[in-house]
C-alpha cells in the first residue's frame, strides 16, 4: 500500500542529508540538517537539491559558510568543512557537468509581521470610530447634535 500523493516524501534521496545531525545543542541534543537550514532562513529540501547539483568541492563550501551562520554555537570555517565534507557525502549523486548555481540569500530568521496598508488604513478608522463611541458613551451623548431635536 502506497502513501496518498499528498502524504509522499518531496525528496526520498535526500531525506539521509536532512535528517543527518549536524552537531550537538546547547543540552547535548542533536541538531540535524533540516532544522539547521530551518533556523538560518533557508528552504531545507531546496537547499538541499542545489548543494546536490554543485560539485562537491563548492558543495561543502557552501554548505560550511552556512553552518558557520547558525545562532548559538560559534563554528569556525574549518570546523564547519570537516562537518560539511561528511554531511556532502550523504547527498544524492552529484553531477559535474551541471552549471554551477549562484550562491543564496540568507533571510532572517523571524520577519516582522506587516499589515498591508489597506488594513492599516481600517485599523485606524477603527479606533477613531471607537474612541468616539467611548466618548459619546461617557459624555451622555454625540458633541455634534446628532439625534438631539
């Protein structure tokens, strides 16, 4: 019996790289791939499938410079190469003959939450109109002779 479609693995060959711990937290709990290029901004499984389509050698330099983004722990460049040399390895088949691709942008890890301007325009009408409510509430009554013979 097979998995819905909607239920199937994006990427079954680079689940070993994904899941593969990349080095020990703070309380000696490990730290894989996925959460890693998770915490940095990156798209896992995307990364994953542009490091597995650069040669290895710029492959695990990418990948070091990544690991030596991550928050917490500090790693040096060539402490995150040994790590990356290995983790590389698990990666499906690299091909030599692709072009190499350019190198990614790093988001940040938490974006501040933005309301489109519309909403920040009805927001603002809002609280007008409440503080009016609030103020004809606690005066007995509109200021502007509204409903008033």
């Amino acid at each position: 019996m097979s998995l819905r479609p909607s239920f199937r693995p994006l990427r079954p060959d680079l689940d070993k790289f994904l899941f593969a711990t990349i080095g020990d937290e703070i309380n000696d709990v490990p730290l894989s791939v996925l959460s890693a290029l998770t915490r940095i901004g990156v798209d896992p499984r995307k990364e994953a499938g542009r490091l597995s389509s650069l040669a290895q050698r710029e492959a695990v330099e990418q990948l070091a410079r990544l690991i030596t983004e991550l928050p917490g722990r500090f790693r040096s460049l060539p402490e995150a190469r040994e790590t990356a040399v290995d983790l590389v390895g698990l990666l499906p088949r690299h091909d030599a003959s692709r072009v190499s691709t350019g190198q990614i942008q790093i988001r940040p890890r938490f974006p501040k939450p933005r309301l489109p301007r519309t909403s920040s325009f009805w927001v603002v009408c809002f609280v007008f109109a409440a503080a009016a409510l609030l103020s004809a509430i606690a005066h007995g009554g509109f200021p502007f002779g509204i409903g008033t013979p």
